[in-house]
C-alpha cells in the first residue's frame, strides 16, 4: 500500500510540474515521468499488457512525436501570442463552470463498493491473448483493414507523382 | 460474410493490377467483383439470421438491403469514374483500392452486432475518406478538405469512443443483446455513466453523418475533395451511417426513447433549417448539394426520432432515392464542370438547348430531391412523415413541410437555369458510360417514385 501512495504522489508531483514549467520541452519531459509513474501503477494493478503499451506507445512514441512538433514549431517566449482578455474572460467562465460541476458531482459521491475482480489475473498478457484470439477474432482480423488502407493512403499521399497534371 | 471478404481481397487484387500497370482492367474488374460480391449479399437474404463470430456481426434483411444499396451506388459512381481519376495522376489502381476499403468498412457498418465492430467499421471507412479527399494533391481546396475532414473526423471519433466506453462500463458488454438485456431488465437501475455515454454516442453519430450543429466541417469538406469523391460520401457513406445510427438505436436504446428523443427533436430541427436556409444563399452547384445533403441528414434523422418497426424501410427507400439523385446530380456537375470549368448555377445556363437528354435527367434528379410526386424522392418523404405522424410528431412534420418548400426554390432554379437562360455554349461531351448511369439512374427514380412497393417491403 506504501508503494501506491508513494507512486500516486509521485504522478500528482510531475503532472504539477507538467503544467507549471516554463519551458515546453521540460514540460513534455515531466509528462514523460508522469506517463512512466501511470506504467507502474498499472503493474501493481497486475495489468501487464497495458503497462508494456502504456510503456511503449505513449512515453516512446507519442511524446517523442510530441518533442519532434515542439522542434518543428520553435515555440519561444517572443513569439507567443498576447492572450486578450475576452480569452482570459472566457477561460475564467470555462474553469468556473468546470469547478461548480466537479464541486456538484463530488456532493452527490458516494462511496462504491470495491469491485472485486473475479479473475486477478486478468491484465495478464496470456489471457488478454486468449480472449483477442477467441471472441474477439474477428475485429482483430477486420482492423488489418484499417491498418493496409491506412498505409496504402500514406504512401499514396507522400509518393511525388511524376508528371503532375492540374485541371 | 463472403460479401465482406470478397470486398476485402478485391482491393488487393486491384493493387497488383496497378502494381503490373494493367490499369484498363482496373475498372472492369472492380465493378465484375462489387457484382459478384452484391450477389452473395443476395444470397445471404434470410428472415432468421443468426449472429456469427460470437455475435459480432449478424447478416439478416437490413444489413443485406443496405450492402445491397451501397453496393449498387458504389458501382455506379465506379462507372463515372472512367477517365477521372487518371487525370489527377497515374496512381489510378490505388484510387479504387481505398474507395472499396471504404466500402469494405461499410459493410462492416451495417452489419454490425457489437460495438467493437460498429467502431472498426466507422474508421476503416474514415480514414480511407480522409485520404480520397485530399488526392489532388496540388490543389489547395483539396489539401484543406483532406485535413479539415480528418481533424474534425478524428475529434468525433474520440466522443464516439468515448461513449462507447461509458456504455461499457454500465453495462458491462459491447455486445448489443447484452445491452438491450441490460436496459430493458433493470430500466430504473441504468447507471448515469449509460446516459453521458448514450448522448456522446449521438454525438459522434451526428458529427458523422453530418448533422446540425456538428455538420460545420460538411460544406468545406464536399466543395474541397473532388467531385466523384464528393459523390461517394454524400451517397453511399451518407447511407451508411444513417444504416448504422438506426441499427445500433434500434437495437439497444429503443426503450429509452423518452431520454434521447428530445435531443435528436432539436438536432433534427436544427439540422432542417440550417441546411436548407443556408442552401438558399449558395451561388455554387457543388456548394448547394453540400447543403441539401446536410438537409437531407435532417429528413433522415425523423426515421431515428420516431424509431418503430417501419424505421428501417424508411430510411431504406429515403436514401436509394437520396443516393440515385444524387449520383445524377454530380455527373451532370461532373460534365458541366469539365466544359466550362466553373461550378456556378450560371455555367448550366441553356443546357436544355444542346442536351435534352442531360438536361432531362438532371431535371428528374432535382424534382427527385425536391420531393415532387411521381419521383423516388417523394415517396421516401412520404414513407418519413407518415412515420413521424404516428407518433404524433405533428409539429416536427409541419416544420419539415415548411422546409420542402424552401428547397423546392433552389432545386428549381437548376431547371430554370437549363430551361428558361439561354447563352451560347457547346454541347457537353457526354461519354456512354455517363448515358448509361444517368439513364439508369433516372429510370430507377421514377420506377421507385411510380411503384414505391417494389423496395418499401424488402425489410
């Protein structure tokens, strides 16, 4: 239980630095560690595959996608825009709205009853593979669909036609 | 299911006619497999289907009617395809390819018996759009409609997700029976996750079909991508999701329709007058079928408001005739365009002069869109408001009157452009293909316009 609150507290610390940091690209970093924080959450939750992906997918490739926009976008302080103030109105208004929800939602919480999972072994990498390859089969077979239209597009769209013809 | 399979190995196939530059038989080909493929959908026509692949997909008289339609519009788009395509560039075989992955998509969209599939189905279709809309690559208007359609697309996407999951979380299964048993055993026990995640869902819907006030992204995206894209998504994917907005309404939200009627009501209403108004003040062909097609959304969406057993005919016959017209009216801009080079109402003036025959079927498709009597569309509005009045939608139906009047004013001023304007102009190159879907295409408006009976029973 330790380990939780000290990984929990350690989420909240980097997702605070996140929003706080002057420089864009230390921000991104901090998400980073607080991506890396979430994949240790989810082994003690005894999800494997999910902290592989969560690992993999979000901290390798999305925010290195998100570092590489950053370098593309030279974001620095001389260039960002002056917010006016009907934004600064209007995101005080947005917030305030935001606040008397959570606020109204926290006044009806109650607490649930704690879920027991009937099988503990569920986010087991095994498992996971049995239900992709036994229920769900078939969307996992149809979403190879998505994939070769997707890639088929992509090149299609990069390649540079030879004689390019406008109508 | 071998529809599905035979419109999933038709684009490989037309991929390596491409790759071994066989580019004559790409057309052929294409439209001998969506044929074969049509016939297996008919052969799968059952009144007692059962779902397959533990209840992931369930092939009964709907999905079969609506691959039918889809498939049949898709042939026919295929055919004014000829000589199009290879002007933008010489990847013609992908081209095809990605139209039948969206097809392929499609069919997964009306077929569906789980969420999972729903979803899949949903964005094996957009993306493939995503990219048909931005092919012309030096084209300004195609760039920003390629990536206006995707950023607005992938956004819905995330409230469609979305909801889906917060319908999981309440009831515990993507399976569609599952979540019928679920409302319908325990209606005052639905957990509030089940409602945020019913309205994100029509949300999501609606941004797809393109429905007031989330059909911002509908005007730019059509007038952008190239007209024979343009002609697939106004058509067959308007179709499809209308298919699988009632489909997953019908299936598991039916009983719940005091909660989210009202909503689709506004949507609906909205929807009418925004496409319709906004219609009015278009000086561009193209532009104004963009937002008749949103108005049309409008008409569609009574079949989901007064959701009862005949929903599922009327939504059929409305969009065959919507989808027949509609692939009239763009070949004719297609043609119109190729000659004058412009879209304006202007550039059709004195076509009844050197085409009577364009001029004639363009004239059917208008009437057809206007909803005059004697053509399909009539009778899909008919079938629409009829339903509407029996659950005493009085209001919505007199609203959506008021609406039909309005647009009969920018279909006719089409005809009177073609009709009562003369200019000195050409005559327009029409190729036999084109003769050949806008002759079929007129007959098939008028046949369902004159006997309704003959589609209106089949589901």
């Amino acid at each position: 239980m330790s380990t939780f609150y000290f990984i929990a507290f350690l989420s909240i610390f980097f997702a605070i630095l996140v929003i706080t940091a002057r420089n864009p690209v230390h921000s991104i970093l901090y998400l980073v560690l607080t991506f890396f924080t979430f994949t240790i959450h989810y082994i003690l939750l005894n999800a494997q595959f999910l902290a592989i992906v969560n690992f993999i997918v979000y901290m390798g490739a999305i925010l290195v996608l998100f570092l590489y926009t950053l370098m593309l976008m030279n974001l620095n302080k001389d260039n960002e825009p002056m917010k006016s103030n009907i934004v600064k109105i209007a995101a005080v208004f947005g917030g305030g709205c935001l606040l008397v929800t959570v606020v109204a939602s926290l006044k009806t919480m109650t607490v649930s009853e704690p879920v027991v999972l009937q099988n503990p072994d569920l986010g087991l990498v095994k498992n996971l593979g049995k239900v992709l390859f036994n229920e769900f089969l078939l969307p996992f077979e149809v979403s190879s669909l998505l994939l070769l239209s997707a890639m088929v597009g992509a090149v299609l769209l990069a390649t540079k036609d030879k004689q390019p013809k406008t109508i | 299911m071998t529809t599905l399979i035979i419109l999933s190995v038709l684009p490989l196939l037309l991929l390596y006619l491409g790759l071994f530059k066989a580019n004559k038989t790409l057309l052929p080909v294409s439209v001998i497999g969506l044929l074969v493929g049509l016939g297996f959908a008919f052969a799968e026509w059952n009144a007692n289907a059962q779902p397959i692949f533990s209840g992931m997909m369930l092939f009964d008289r709907f999905s079969v009617a609506f691959s039918s339609i889809t498939i049949l519009s898709t042939v026919l788009i295929l055919l004014l395809s000829k000589g199009y395509f290879e002007k933008i560039s010489s990847h013609v075989a992908e081209y095809y390819a990605i139209i039948l992955f969206a097809l392929a998509g499609i069919i997964v969209m009306v077929s569906f018996h789980n969420m999972v599939m729903l979803f899949i189905g949903i964005e094996i279709m957009s993306v493939s759009l995503y990219i048909l809309a931005g092919i012309r690559k030096n084209d300004f208007a195609s760039n920003e409609a390629a990536l206006k359609y995707f950023l607005m697309g992938a956004f819905s996407t995330g409230f469609l997700l979305f909801g889906i999951t917060l319908i999981y979380g309440a009831s515990g299964s993507f399976n569609l029976e599952a979540i019928r048993n679920y409302v319908v055993e325990s209606p005052r026990e639905i957990s509030p996750l089940f409602y945020t995640g019913l309205l994100l869902v029509i949300v999501g819907m609606c941004f797809k079909v393109g429905a007031a006030p989330f059909h911002f992204w509908t005007p730019d995206v059509y007038e952008g991508a190239p007209t024979l894209i343009t002609t697939f998504m106004s058509t067959v994917v308007k179709t499809a999701g209308f298919a699988a907005f009632l489909r997953l309404f019908s299936a598991c939200f039916a009983t719940l329709s005091d909660f989210w009627a009202p909503v689709l009501l506004i949507i609906t209403v909205l929807t009418l007058f925004i496409g319709n108004i906004t219609a009015l003040y278009q000086q561009s062909f193209k532009r104004m079928l963009a937002f008749s097609s949103i108005s049309h959304a409008g008409y569609l969406l009574f079949a989901i408001v007064a959701l009862g057993s005949a929903s599922a005919s009327s939504v059929f016959v409305y969009a065959s005739a919507y989808s027949v017209a509609s692939i009239i009216a763009f070949a004719a801009l297609i043609l119109v365009h190729r000659q004058s080079g412009s879209d304006s109402f202007d550039s059709f003036n004195g076509l009844a002069s050197k085409n009577p025959f364009l001029a004639f079927t363009l004239t059917v498709a208008m009437l057809s869109l206007a909803g005059i009597p004697l053509t399909a569309g009539f009778v899909g509005k008919f079938f629409m408001f009829s339903e509407a009045l029996n659950k005493y939608q009085i209001w919505l139906v007199v609203l959506a009157v008021v609406n039909a009047i309005i647009s009969i004013f920018y279909y006719f001023r089409v005809i009177i452009a073609m009709y009562f304007r003369t200019t000195d102009r050409g005559e327009v190159a029409v190729p036999a293909y084109y003769t050949f879907v806008l002759g079929l295409s007129a007959i098939i408006t008028i046949v369902i316009g004159v006997y309704p009976a003959l589609i209106s029973d089949l589901i």
